[in-house]
C-alpha cells in the first residue's frame, strides 16, 4: 500500500530532515510514527501524500510514484487530517465544507449529497450539516476536517496530530472513530505524541529520531524498548511502568493499556479469593 | 517568495550609521535629484545609491527591487515621450512615418522623470535592509516624537509578513490534500480559486491578532511612559556624513 524506498529528504536551506527511510506499510495495518520534535515526523507525512517531493529515493502509494503524481491527484488514495482544523474550514455549511474534496475530485452531485451524509454520520455530525463551521467547539470543527477526509473515500488515511489541542474525550472520539474505520479495513498512519493513545489503539509502532528509524515493530514491541523511548523524550505508557514494578516483585506480565492491566489485577484477586474460599 | 524588505545583518559602514543619519540621507537624494533638471547627474544619484548598496553588502538583496523600479521607469518613459511637442524632433518610434514623434525636450524630461523615481525610491529598501526594525522605532519615537502606537503598528504589519506567509503554506498544503488545485490561467477562475485559502488565513489572522492583544494587554502595553533598552547615539561617522551630504546639497543648490 505504502512503500518507501531509501528516502531522502532536504529542505531548500540544506537541512536534512529525512535520511534513508524503508518503511513498507501494508494494507489494513495502524501504524503510529512517534518521536521527538524535529524528528520529521510530519515531512514524513508530508511527503506521503506528495506535499513534498523526496530529495532522494522513491515513495510509492498504490503504485503511484509521489514525485511524478500531483498531490491533487494522490488525495483521491490517500486522505489527510492536519493539526488545526482551521487551515481548512472555509465554508458557510458544513455540508459545503465536508462536500469540497468531493467537488474538487469531480464527483457527481446526487453521489455527492449522499457521500457527505455518510461522511458526517461516522464522525456524528449528521445533525449538524447545516450549521456554520465556525460556530462549532474545537472538537466539532476537528470531527468536520475528518468528515472532508473521510467522504473522499480513501484507503489509506494519515492523522498528523489528531488529537493535539483538544480535550480527552474529545480525542478519544476521534481516536474511536479511526479505530472503527481501521476495523473497515482502512490502512492508517498517525503521528502523535499520546503514549497511552499509541499503547490503546496502534498496532505497529515506528520511532523516528533525527531522521531515522530507530524501532519498528509491533506496539508491544516497540513500547518496552525503554531505552530507545527515552532517547526520543518519550515515556511508555504508565500502565506498562506499573506492570514492570509488579514484576519486580513477581506479580503478572507486560501490560500495556489500563485493561489490559485491570484483566491482570481482576484474574489475580479472583484466584486469591477462590484460594480463601477453598 | 517575493523579494522580502527586511534588515541584512552585515557589518559595514553604512550599517552602523545611526538611523536618522540614513533617514536624511533618502532627504538628501530627494532633495538633490530635484535640485537637477538634466538626466545625467540623477543618474550620478542613482550610482551612488547602487555603490552604497554594494560597500554595504547587500547588493544581491536589493537587485530585484532596484530591477522592478526600472522596469516601472521604462513604462514612465513610454507613457511620457510621445506626449512632449515642444523642441526638436529627433526620430520618430516608426521610422518614415509621422507616428510617435520624439523630442529632444520629451526625451530629456521623461529621463529625468524616470531617473529621479528610482534614485529617490531605491533608498527605502537600502534603508530598511541596513537598519534593524527595532532601531528604527526606537529613533522614529524618540527623537522623532510619532507616537509609540503608530510606530508599534508599523513594525507588527512588517513583521508577520513572514508568519502569514508560513500560514498560507500550511492552508495550501491542507487544501491540496483535498484534492484542491490552484493551477489555472484563467484570471476569473483565479479569484474564485483563491477562496478556500482566503478565508482560513482571515479567520487564522484575527484569531492571532486577538491573542497577540491580549497577551501584549498582560505584560503591560500601553500601561505608561515607556523607557528604551537600547541607546542609540550619533557618533563622529554620522557628523562626517552628514556634513558631506548637507556640502553636495548646498553646492549642488548653488553652483546648478
């Protein structure tokens, strides 16, 4: 599905952001890029939908080469949900707002009318089609940049970010909409910097530093190489911290979500009770 | 990008010249090119401008404004010459005809003209690439008594240029990702193209002049007197220098 070879990347001032990346993500997997600021995280992203051009090397999105595809074209395979949502809300309607990529790509309007209803459904907008963007919460607006991503029909979708300045609940709606629509079979790539949303919902995990990948694996992997975490300023997440200070002790396994560590805890206190009764 | 006017840090003479040494100085040009009244002293003007932009350093940044304040001449020139009957006719634009006659008074005028608005002009970008933003508002409140707000508006306006242009880019990379494509020749469908960024960058922009209020309202602003962390005094350059300038302005008064 994404397939990156020996990626390069400079800006025009000489930096360079990206070194040598080979990264292959197949179809239907969750992948979540962490790392520290500055790491290129986002020209990573950026250069996926062909934002930008790779300096060197190649990537491929279904086939198509990014340097020789314009990126109005790759938005048909491949949608992106930017930080602010207000870099692209410009409409009067959400309808209108949810209805622009579908209008660019040259869909026909009884098709439109009913892929923007679809759209606005999964994120929980359908009742707010007719509202202004701008009247909306932070959150609202956040859910209508993923309504305008989500009615292009993608296959893959990359989230740069999704959940940044907003509250959690509001995140973890975004979080459980993208989780419902990786179960649909949608490949997804995201960038955050939420340990605990990365232990709960990604299933491969790739840490970028300086440019390189230092770890790729599977998030159970990736999340206890504690060292390679640190050196990004990143912390696993507090469930797998507790589970590693019960172990110490010889109590239960590698944990890494707080269900995960609740199951633990439960089945515990069940045989410690069935043993009382006994 | 466009060719940006901002200030060049380099260490040469003319950088370190006080600010209203440089102020008088764009005077000085003013007064002189209208002092003349033949194309070939302007023109004097005009290289002296160019050899300051040279010894500063900062030749290469002011080319393209120097460049398009030509190109703008030439237009003067062409909207000028024909329209000159006086004197003697010299040639005419479409040989063996009697259209576009050029007169030697016409031809002399609307070099003068030309001449005179890029040597007077290109001392504004020289100025602001020589002189820190800071300094400037400095001089221009302190010695010059414009009030502290007007001076703050001018530098804030000059200062997010850059921002916004970082805001237009990240709007535009939004939009392409939706499929949005901004090439097209056709100059109606341009303004309706422009749009979707229009509107992001307006509300982003009132968003950030909001928060820049408020935050500037926190620390103080507009509280009181102000004082200045910075002195900037006149030294014996800026004597020198102007001396040498009033000299040309009243030799150029007198002897022309």
């Amino acid at each position: 599905m994404i397939r990156i070879n020996n990626l390069c990347y400079r800006y025009r001032n000489g930096n360079s952001v990206l070194k040598n990346l080979n990264i292959n993500i197949k179809s239907g997997e969750f992948a979540a890029i962490i790392g520290q600021n500055g790491a290129g995280k986002t020209t990573l992203l950026k250069n996926l939908n062909g934002l930008l051009k790779p300096t060197e090397g190649q990537v491929l999105i279904c086939g198509l080469d990014t340097s020789k595809t314009k990126t109005s074209v790759l938005a048909k395979k491949i949608g992106f949900l930017f930080q602010n949502p207000d870099h692209q809300i410009f409409c009067s309607t959400v309808f209108d707002e949810i209805a622009f990529g579908l209008k660019n790509t040259g869909i026909s309007p009884n098709e439109i009318e009913s892929m923007v209803y679809n759209a606005a459904k999964k994120v929980g907008l359908e009742s707010y089609l007719k509202n202004d963007p701008f009247s909306l919460s932070k959150g609202q607006r956040q859910r209508v940049a993923l309504a305008s991503v989500l009615a292009m029909e993608t296959d893959i979708l990359v989230l740069d970010e999704p959940t940044t300045g907003q509250d959690y609940n509001e995140g973890l709606e975004i979080m459980e909409i993208v989780k419902e629509l990786n179960a649909q079979g949608k490949t997804i790539v995201m960038v955050t910097h939420d340990m605990e949303l990365v232990a709960k919902y990604a299933k491969r995990v790739i840490i970028l530093m300086k440019g390189t990948v230092i770890e790729d694996g599977t998030t159970e992997e990736v999340l206890s190489k504690e060292e390679s975490l640190a050196q990004s300023n990143l912390k696993p997440p507090q469930a797998y911290l507790l589970a590693k200070k019960f172990q110490k002790q010889g109590f239960f396994r590698n944990t890494y979500t707080v269900e995960d560590m609740f199951e633990e805890i439960i089945s515990y206190l069940r045989g410690e009770q069935n043993a009382c009764n006994d | 990008m466009p060719a940006m006017i901002e200030y060049i840090q380099k260490d040469s003479f003319f950088h370190r010249l006080h600010p209203i040494t440089k102020i008088l100085w764009t005077f000085g040009v003013l007064i002189i090119s209208f002092l003349f009244s033949t194309p070939l002293p302007i023109f004097i003007i005009l290289l002296s401008n160019i050899l300051i932009a040279v010894a500063s350093g900062i030749f290469k940044q002011v080319f393209p404004a120097i460049k398009a304040l030509f190109l703008f001449s030439l237009l003067l020139i062409v909207f000028q010459i024909f329209f000159v009957t006086e004197g003697n006719t010299l040639f005419y634009a479409i040989p063996f005809t009697n259209i576009g006659r050029v007169t030697d008074v016409g031809l002399n005028l609307s070099l003068v003209m030309s001449f005179r608005m890029v040597a007077t002009v290109s001392t504004i970008p020289i100025l602001m690439m020589t002189t820190p933003m800071t300094d400037m508002v400095v001089v221009l409140v302190e010695k010059l008594k414009i009030p502290f707000k007007f001076a703050f508006m001018f530098i804030t306006a000059l200062r997010f240029i850059p921002t916004l242009l970082g805001e237009i880019e990240q709007i535009m990379q939004a939009q392409m990702s939706r499929g949005y494509n901004s090439d097209t020749r056709n100059p109606f469908k341009k303004i309706i193209i422009i749009i979707p960024l229009a509107i992001p960058l307006l509300v982003s922009s009132i968003k950030k002049t909001e928060k820049m209020a408020i935050s500037m309202e926190a620390r103080g602003f507009a509280s009181g007197p102000r004082s200045y962390y910075k002195k900037i005094m006149m030294k014996k350059e800026d004597y020198a220098s102007l001396f040498v300038l009033i000299s040309v302005i009243f030799i150029t008064a007198i002897v022309f």
